[in-house]
C-alpha cells in the first residue's frame, strides 16, 4: 500500500471512531509526518484527500479541522462543494442584474429538531430564523428558509437579511465560509410560495437543501432554498 494511503486510512478511520471528534483540530503536518514517517508532500497528499471528502477542513495558517460527518439520507442528489459560495447578490450583479430581496420573516426561534441536529446545536438552543424571496430583474426566482445559530452568526441585523448575509459574516464578523453539504430535489410548491413566486397550480419547484460551514468545520447554516423551474444554476447560492 503507498504510504499516503496508509495515512488516509489511519486518519479516515480515527475520525469515524471519535478519535478526532467533530471540531476538533487534527496534529500539525509536522507531528503527522513524525507520526508515520513520511515527507511533507505525502502528508499534505493525504490531507487534501481527506478534505476533498468532505472529513476535514483545511485553514491556511491554522491547520486542518475535523467537520461533523453527516448521515447519508438516501435522498436524490447530494454534493459537498468548497469554494463554491458564490451568494445570489453577488452572482447576479456580476451579470448586470438588479436585485430585490422581499423578507418575509426574521426572528429567533428555537429549531426544529432535524436542523438543531444538522447545525451540531442542542434543541432548546436558540437560531435565527429567515423567510426571504429573492428576485433578479423584478422576476421572482427563489424562496429561502434559513437558520443560523446565534452564538456562530451574531448581531445579524434586518438589513444584513435584506442585503447578503454571507457578506455580512465574513466581511463585518470576519469569518470565513468554506463549504456546504447540499441535497437536490423536485418538490410541488405551497399555496403560499405559488403566490410569492408567481407560478401556476402544478408547476415543480427545485429545492436545495443545505448545510453550510465555516473553515474550522463549525456549521453555520441550514438552509432550504426552492427555485422557479427557469431558474439558472451556475452556482447553487443561499447568501
């Protein structure tokens, strides 16, 4: 077996068992290399295999960090993404498109108990809770539910909401986003959300759920976004 697949294995397999827990920083590329006898390169090799499935999260300067493991849910279409949260302000003034935000709730509310456990966050714990529409050119485009730990996400205030949350965490807060776990689906729309979007009685919407997280592993995010059908994907955006 190569060498750096021994280190994958080793680590892969302390990770599933709690030896390194959920947040937790693994040892230094040095002590690794003096752990299992092996250069820099082979280290970092193994590394960037763990991060690229969606174990770890690797911080320039900092080290790499355990992320919390989700379970597979049997669900249509799931993806891990770095780098590719790209929010829906963001992408569509890059094309020259007005943008309008329409919130339609922001409180704090204790979660649901699949999100608080998505969200690594006990369930009397309390998130913020965001209903907002978002629309490019005046047209309608996507509906988004988002919760936010308060203790991870804090002082969002409504003009965060009606602007770009994502801008807000890492531009005011200084954090930084890395990644997010999406599920893909086809789902029939609410009465409610037919009406906000503009859409006839039977016409599918395509909803992505997401759990979004900061470069040392922390879940920030959870999130469920619906998009008109002629809505373009060139990037999956719940800023």
């Amino acid at each position: 077996m190569l060498k750096y697949q021994t280190v994958i294995d080793d680590l892969h397999l302390a990770i599933r068992n709690g030896t390194y827990p959920a947040y937790s920083q693994l040892p230094s590329v040095s002590r690794l290399c003096e752990r299992y006898g092996v250069s820099k390169i082979t280290i970092n090799k193994a590394l960037g295999a763990l991060e690229a499935q969606g174990l770890i999260s690797r911080r320039r300067g900092s080290g790499s960090f355990v992320k919390k493991i989700e379970a597979s849910s049997g669900t249509p279409d799931t993806s891990d993404t770095s780098g590719q949260m790209m929010g829906f302000l963001t992408e569509h003034r890059a094309r020259g498109e007005s943008v309008r935000t329409e919130v339609y709730d922001f409180s704090v509310v204790r979660p649901p108990h699949h999100v608080a456990e998505a969200l690594d966050v006990d369930d009397d714990s309390f998130t913020y809770h965001v209903c907002r529409m978002r629309c490019a050119n005046d047209k309608p485009l996507v509906i988004e539910y988002t919760y936010m730990p308060i203790d991870v996400i804090t002082d969002l205030r409504l003009r965060n909401v009606q602007a770009s949350i994502y801008t807000f965490i890492e531009q005011d807060l200084g954090l930084k986003i890395a990644s997010a776990h999406r599920t893909i689906r086809a789902v029939m729309p609410s009465a409610e959300e037919r009406r906000w979007l503009g859409i006839p009685e039977g016409e599918p919407l395509l909803e992505v759920e997401q759990v979004g997280y900061l470069d040392d592993g922390r879940p920030f995010e959870y999130s469920i976004s619906r998009h008109t059908h002629d809505y373009e994907f060139h990037s999956i955006s719940t800023r």
